[in-house]
C-alpha cells in the first residue's frame, strides 16, 4: 500500500505515519508563523463578530425611538389648521423636524415620481456623508471674468521641460476665467472664446447610467425622421438602403444576414412597397454613393479633385474619395561614378498599393459636420481650488517629502520664463509640476486642447502675419487649430495567411475624449494603407545591383518606403494649408480659419523608430531623447532626469546634415549601407540616412517650426502592459519553475479562484493557467497585474517574497496612476515620486533577486525557439552544428533591465504635461477597431 505524505509549510515533506514531522514543527518557523497568523485572523474575525452584534443592538434602539418620534409627530399633525404646510408623508421627500438638517431643496437624493419609493431621512440623525450622491455639473462654460496681471492667480504650475519656450511660460494679459462650479473647477482662456461647445450639454449626455430624473424620450417629428435619414426619399428606401450597406461589409449572405431582411426590412410596419416605385438599382446606387462622399469627406461624384470616373477601370477599386498611387524609394547601386559626373549611383524601386486620402479634404469634411458642434477651437486651461482641509494639506506635505529637493529645482523661472543654469552635477528639475502653496489652485490636464502643446501652438497661430482673402481685403475670420492625432498599426489580417495591413488612422484633438475615446468606429477617419515591401524585392534589387539584398539594405528600404508615403500624403495642398489655412464654415456656424496641425503619432516602437528614422536598438534608442543603451536602467535617477531634461532629440540643421553626409556617401561615392564613414558620422545619435518626411513641416517661414520627434507621444499599451510589466511577469514564471511544478500550480491554482470584477473590468481566470498566457493581450496582462499580489505572496521564501511583493504593488501603483483619465498637479507628483521609487525596485529586482534564481526559458519559449530555429534550417536548406545536436534543455535566461520600454517610463510625466492623459492617445483606441470595418473604404 502506498503510503501518504504530509507537507510541511517549509515546503518539507514527511511520512504520515512517522513521528518525525510532530518533532518536526515543534521548531518549524514556518510553521509557528502560519499557526500565529491563523490565531491571529481567528481573533480579529471574533472582535469584528462582537461589533456587528453591537452595531446590531444599537440600530434597533434607533429604530425603535425613530418609530415613538414618527407616533408624536403624527399626533401633533392631526391638530393643524388648513393653512399649515402639508405632512411629511404626503411631500416627494420627508421635512426634517430639527434645525440641523439642510432644507429639502438641498437632499442629496433623485427625484422620483412615486412618493412611497423615496428615501426618507430619520428625524433624530443626520444621514451619513458615505450616502450623499453629489450629481457632477454638466461641462457648460457659465459668465466669465477678466482678470488682468494686477491680480494673478497662482505660480505658473505647466511643466518645466527645456522644449517649451518662455513664451508659454509668460502670463498674458488680460485673462478671461470661468467662475468655479460646486467642485472649484474653473477655466481660464487667453482670448474671449467665440463659442462654448458645452453649452447646454445635458448631463444625460456625459453618463451610461440612466437617471432617475431623465425625461422620457420623445416621439420623434416627420422633419426629425427626414434629416435622419437623408438622402433617402422615405423610411423604406433607408431601410432597404441600410440592409445593403451592412451586408456589403460583411461581403456574404448568412441565414442571419436573411432573417434579418425578412423581419426587421420586410415586416416592418412601416415598410410600404409602393414607396420603392422609381428606386431602381442606379437610382438606389447614387443614394448610396452620395452618402458614402458625405460620410467620407469627399466630393460628390462628378466633383472634386479625386474624383475617379464611373467608367473608369479604375472605379471599382478605388472610390470613396481614396486614390491609388505608387512610391518611390532610392536604395544604392554600391557603383562609383565617374570622377566629374553628375549620375548618383543610385536605382529607383517603385512600390504600388498606396491607397490614401486627402488630409485636408479629411480636415475639411471633419470641421464642417454636425458633429463638430462639440468640437473645441480656442484652448484653455482648467484649475481646481484645493478644498481647504487638513486632508488636503496633509497629502500635499507627502508629496512634496517623496521627492527628493535635489531634483524638485526647476529649470525654468516661473515668473520669467528663463532657463536657469544648472551645472552638470546638479541634478535637474523634476518631470512633475514643482510643489507649491497648498491653497493656490492646482492644473488640471486631461484633453488635449487644454493641454500646454495645443495652447503654445494657438498662440503660434494667432501671431502669423496676416491672410487676404480673394478679393484682396485683409481677413477677420477667427483662427483656429485642426489637431491631427495619427495612428499606424501593421498587423496580419488572418492568423492562417501571409496577408497584411498597414492602415494609417486620425482622430481630431477638437473633440471631446468622451466621444473621440469612447465610439473611435464614428470618429476616425482612414487616412492610408501603407503597402508592404513586395515580395519580389530581392530580385528586383539583384536585377539593378547585381547583388544580393542583405539585411541593412532591406531596413533601409522599409524607412524610404514609410517616407515615401508620408511625402505623398503631406502634399502641396496640406504645406499650403499649414502654413495659410483653408476658410471654413465649421460645425456651430462659425466661419473660421481653420490650420492644420499634428500633435501626436502612436505607434508601437518599430514604427516609432520608423517615424522618427533612428536606428532600431541603436545604442540611443529612444525617440524622444538621446539616453544610451548602457543608462537605460537608471530610471528615476538624477542622470536619467538630466538625459530626458537637456539631451532632446531635436530636428535641427545640425541633424539634417548629418543625414546629407551620410547620403552623399551612399548616392555619390558608392559606398554601402551600414559602411564605416558613414557609421561615424550617424551612429553617435543612432541615426539612418533618410530624409525625413516630416522635415518638411520644419522649413517654412514665418517662424513656423515642428519637431517631429516630440510628435511621438508614449504608448502605454505596448511600453508597459506588453512590455514592461510582460518581461516582469514572465521572469516571475522562470523564478517559480525553479522553485518546482508545486510553486507554479499553486499559483495557477490562487489565480482560478478569482472571480469576475464589474462588467468586463477584471475577467475571471476560471478556465485558464495563467502561466501559460494562451492567447493573452494587454487587457489579460492588466488584469493579472491588478490581481497577483494575493496570489503570490508566500509563494517564495524571505527576503525574496517581501522584495518581489513590493515591486509588484509599485509596478501597480505606476500603472494605475499612468492609466488616470483626469491628472492633477498633485498626481504628476506621485506619479514622478512612484517612478524614482518602480525604477530603484526594478534595478533592485535585476541586480539581486534574479541572480539567487537560476532561471532557463518557459516552456513556451522553448518550443517558440525550436519553432524558429527549425523554419531557419528549412529556408537556409543546412542546419547549424548547434541545432544538429538533438538537445532537449533550456536555455538559461535572466531578467534584462536595459531595454527601451523601461526607459520610456520616465517620459509618462512630462508627455502628459504637454498632450494631456494617455486614453487620449494610446494605441488601444485604434485596436479596438475591427477589420470588418476598414471595408468601408472601398479598397480592401
């Protein structure tokens, strides 16, 4: 009979039946600290017992004497006179009897119709303040007040970064501000606002949860029900009109797809056939056509500047105001020309499938629709008034102590607007706004138009000479910003082929996050699709050369093509825009001149790096500053915050000639990709030799500039959730399959305990082993950050539990607050403290934690790695000496604290100073989009 064993809480086992294991927690530490902590809950939750039974008793006594004060109370009204107020019980809401109630106007509580259903309020207590449910105001602006420089309102609290001029600094005069609501939010404008976009905006309308005191909704008029369905003539021409479009999307006809013209077209009540009379199928087609150029932004057929013909052969492929272009991208011959020749030693490769829109027709379509009634053009500043109470002080008092003074001195003057002079072992300003008097009011960001780019930008605007209009009369109109928020994001369309897509997508900054956040499918606009390398380049490339295309040629490649295609988009008609403007009549009626502007690019860090024509992993490889790869780990250190305060990648002519250089010897002298002149003079600053597009922006007159490398906003969903706290995660799992298979059940096992948490917020990990991170995207990697604490603690014996413990409630905290949809001053504070505090725990976690392990891949590495090393053999057609052994091991792997994502992390601070929160442009806004949507457009 096989015997059974028993385990100790050090993990040691012993056989049921010996008395060695009764010997053996007599000394146990373990065992005695697990009794002591089951005592010690047992004792707690005996106490919490006994304050329930008095907490119980005490609310009967109340009950009781509330009933005896509500029997007097009935009495006394019995003998009232006609002309006394009516009882209690018969008002929507019940009077208090004593004077340290509020008066009923003021109850926090719904109004409901039925008087029986509304909460009552006991006469001999107040109402607890956990239950008073404040409603949040709604946006609308209210009267506003000039205020001139005689009476400033607080230090300037924006952030102090070397990139912002003085001139955003300075305090204009006069100031126009908004009277604080009921929370102490205010506004403040540098000009007088033409129009508030908030005005009226119904407090139904920033709300999913249905109010009690909404109105029922109201039947919709004839004229409501014909603006609605235009260009339709009737309901049942827009019904038969909608049922095509969705099954022309869905490029197939389901049983679905069927029912549904049976019983929501057919069957409808109001669906008449006599209607269809003179509908045929060109006249029903022109319908839909028309309403694809409005939807579109595009012209009317027949109309336009990317008007494709009907008749065409072209038409059917390309409509919808899309047109089809091809790039040209120069790769080097690696041929010397002659001496006194003019020929470049170059050869042009040119790549079709560039399907792209007009920006400025999209800018223009985007200004004019109803929806931009809500769209914001003049730029403000948002601040709250601190409530003055001890909490308050006492959370500012912390704050300030977290941060260390060395690096709480700022850089910049707040009242004049100087850069101060630091000497190099000084350590710089913080990222965070500086503390200041707890009683001056504190900035708020979150949109981007009250963010310190749009305002520095407006201003910009505003200073441009003078426009004439076509008469030759000097144009009054106001002007305004257009802000450009781009996304690309390439990905396979099929998990079982080789097809992809590479679509460019713009949001406009104008609108509200509630609605450019909350519904992207109505609000972004396809710009391009980016066409992939063909698949024949090597040929052609061999076929010009006479060489083969190595690996550098073929990088350089992709960054002409992705400039190429922005060097198209960025056309004559967009510079001419950005630097005149175009007249339009916008959304609220207002005729304005309007600019265009690009504020942000997000984009996974391949495509950053593409963007921004850095090297991929070069020894500088950020795209926002010139850290290097050797410092990367410094996170939150002085140096780090020097590197990110003074050493900003900045496109100056000093890094156009570089470029210039370095294309001279590829063009003209014959010299190869990646050659050694060339190394010298680029890889310093890990730049490449192509021009980039976005240069352009940057050389015109009038003091119109553009640093395109400040356009790369943060991406929080790949630098974080699948980057950092992924690698974080996954050395995790080597650490605890060294500990053995009992560790990482036991873990999977505390993770299938946890249920779900609100609707779709934290997923139940019922039917999953969480180690093994099958099919896992970002929401799952949130979702086991907010979760593991619990479920790792004990997992691993002291020190290491402790230390690992308190690197994942930072890693949480950082997350949590880079993730907030509304900052403070206060918060960028505990945001910049948090991030001094994650990084020392993560060098910490590297240097001494991971190094008591020995760790070797997972078991998804490992087949992931054989998978690679097996499809390098059959494409190269020979195994290497190392993949002939029939090896069976792991590799060894440690923890890597020198990559990008890690650094990226102390930019959070200082970018959402500048652009607003991170929901405002995150990558997870465009990923949500399906593929079936892009079919819109007409080219896929």
């Amino acid at each position: 009979m096989q015997s059974k064993f028993i385990q100790c809480d050090c993990r040691k086992r012993f056989d049921e039946n010996s008395s060695s294991y009764r010997s053996h927690i007599r000394k146990c530490k373990s065992y005695l600290k697990a009794t002591q902590h089951t005592h010690e809950i047992a004792k707690r939750k005996a106490q919490d017992d006994k304050k329930l039974v008095e907490l119980e008793a005490k609310r009967q006594r109340l009950d009781q004497s509330e009933a005896a004060s509500q029997q007097s109370t009935h009495a006394s009204a019995t003998a009232t006179t006609s002309n006394d107020p009516p009882p209690s019980d018969s008002l929507p809401y019940a009077i208090p009897t004593t004077s340290n109630h509020p008066p009923p106007s003021s109850l926090p509580y719904f109004r409901v119709e039925n008087a029986q259903e509304q909460p009552q309020i006991s006469s001999s207590r107040r109402c607890p303040m956990i239950q008073h449910d404040v409603l949040p105001e709604g946006p609308g602006l209210g009267p506003l007040e000039i205020v001139t420089a005689a009476t400033p309102l607080a230090p300037e609290t924006s952030l102090p970064t070397s990139s912002l001029p003085s001139s955003t600094l300075s305090t204009p005069e006069p100031v126009y501000r908004s009277k604080p609501n009921s929370f102490g939010v205010f506004r403040e404008f540098r000009h007088k606002p033409h129009h508030d976009p908030d005005d009226g905006v119904p407090l139904e309308a920033l709300t999913d949860f249905p109010l009690l005191s909404s109105p029922p909704p109201s039947t919709p008029s004839a004229s409501d029900i014909q603006a609605a369905i235009h260009p339709y003539p009737n309901v049942t021409a827009w019904r038969i009109g909608s049922w095509y479009e969705e099954a022309r999307v869905e490029r197939h006809l389901s049983r679905a797809r069927f029912a549904d013209l049976v019983e929501n077209v057919l069957l409808a009540p109001d669906f008449r056939v006599e209607d269809l009379v003179g509908l045929g199928g060109k006249k029903l087609q022109d319908l839909l056509d028309s309403i694809d150029h409005e939807q579109h932004g595009t012209s009317a057929p027949g109309e336009g500047p990317f008007h494709v013909d009907s008749d065409s052969p072209a038409a059917d492929g390309v409509g919808l105001g899309w047109k089809e272009s091809k790039v040209s991208i120069k790769i080097p011959t690696g041929a010397r020309g002659a001496q006194g020749e003019e020929n470049r030693t170059e050869a042009t490769i040119e790549i079709e499938g560039l399907h792209h829109r007009c920006l400025t027709s999209i800018m223009k379509a985007a200004m004019e629709a109803p929806e931009a009634k809500s769209y914001h053009f003049e730029p403000y500043k948002v601040f709250w008034n601190r409530p003055h109470s001890d909490i308050g002080k006492e959370g500012m008092a912390k704050t300030s102590h977290s941060i260390p003074s060395s690096t709480r001195r700022s850089t910049r003057s707040a009242t004049t607007g100087t850069q101060s002079a630091s000497t190099p072992n000084e350590a710089p300003a913080s990222n965070a706004p500086k503390t200041q008097d707890p009683n001056a009011p504190e900035r708020i960001y979150e949109e981007l138009y009250t963010a310190d780019a749009w305002i520095e930008e407006h201003e910009k605007v505003l200073q441009l000479p003078p426009e004439r209009n076509e008469d030759g009369s000097t144009c009054s109109l106001p002007r305004a910003i257009a802000g450009f928020m781009l996304w690309s994001d390439a990905a396979r369309v099929s998990q079982f082929s080789q097809a992809k897509m590479w679509p460019v997508y713009s949001l406009f900054g104008n609108q509200p996050k509630r609605a450019r956040c909350g519904s992207p499918l109505s609000s972004c606009h396809h710009v391009a699709h980016i066409p992939s390398l063909p698949s024949d380049i090597n040929q052609r490339i061999l076929e010009l050369t006479g060489k083969n295309a190595n690996d550098p040629l073929l990088a350089h490649c992709r960054r002409e093509l992705m400039h190429g295609v922005w060097g198209c988009l960025l056309d004559a008609k967009f510079l001419h825009a950005y630097r005149h403007g175009i007249v339009v009549k916008c959304g609220d009626g207002i005729a304005r001149r309007i600019y265009p502007r690009i504020f942000t690019y997000s984009a996974d860090y391949p495509e950053r790096v593409l963007v921004a024509t850095i090297r991929d992993l070069g020894d500088c490889p950020c795209p926002l500053c010139l850290v290097k790869k050797r410092n990367i780990e410094m996170l939150g250190t002085a140096q780090d915050r020097i590197t990110i305060a003074q050493d900003r990648r900045v496109d100056d002519d000093e890094r156009r000639n570089k470029v210039e250089s370095a294309q001279k010897l590829l063009y003209e002298q014959g010299a190869a990709v990646g050659n050694q002149r060339g190394e010298l003079i680029l890889k310093e600053q890990s730049l490449v030799p192509t021009n980039n597009a976005f240069s352009v922006l940057n050389s015109m007159n009038h003091g119109i500039t553009f640093n395109f490398f400040n356009m790369l906003a943060v991406d929080l969903m790949h630098e974080v959730e699948l980057g950092v706290w992924k690698s974080i995660f996954i050395h995790l799992i080597r650490i605890m399959q060294s500990e053995g298979s009992g560790t990482v059940n036991e873990f999977n096992h505390r993770f299938r305990t946890i249920g779900n948490f609100g609707r779709g917020t934290i997923r139940s990990f019922v039917n999953t082993n969480v180690t093994d991170m099958k099919n896992f995207a970002a929401r799952n990697f949130e979702d086991v950050l907010q979760c593991i604490i619990p479920c790792f603690e004990g997992l691993l014996e002291e020190p290491y539990d402790t230390d690992i413990t308190r690197l994942l409630y930072l890693m949480a905290k950082w997350h949590g607050l880079a993730k907030l949809r509304l900052h403070t001053d206060s918060t960028l504070r505990i945001l910049d403290s948090t991030t001094t505090a994650l990084g020392r725990e993560i060098r910490r976690f590297s240097s001494k934690t991971c190094k008591s392990f020995k760790t070797v891949e997972t078991q998804k590495e490992y087949s992931a790695r054989k998978r690679r090393e097996t499809a390098r053999s059959s494409k190269t057609g020979q195994q290497s000496a190392a993949s002939k052994v029939a090896s069976t091991g792991r590799k060894t792997r440690t923890f890597n604290p020198n990559t990008f994502k890690i650094h990226s992390l102390g930019h959070y601070v200082e970018v959402i100073g500048r652009f607003g929160t991170t929901d405002s442009f995150s990558t997870q806004i465009v990923s949500n989009i399906s593929f079936s949507h892009l079919y819109d457009s007409g080219v896929i």
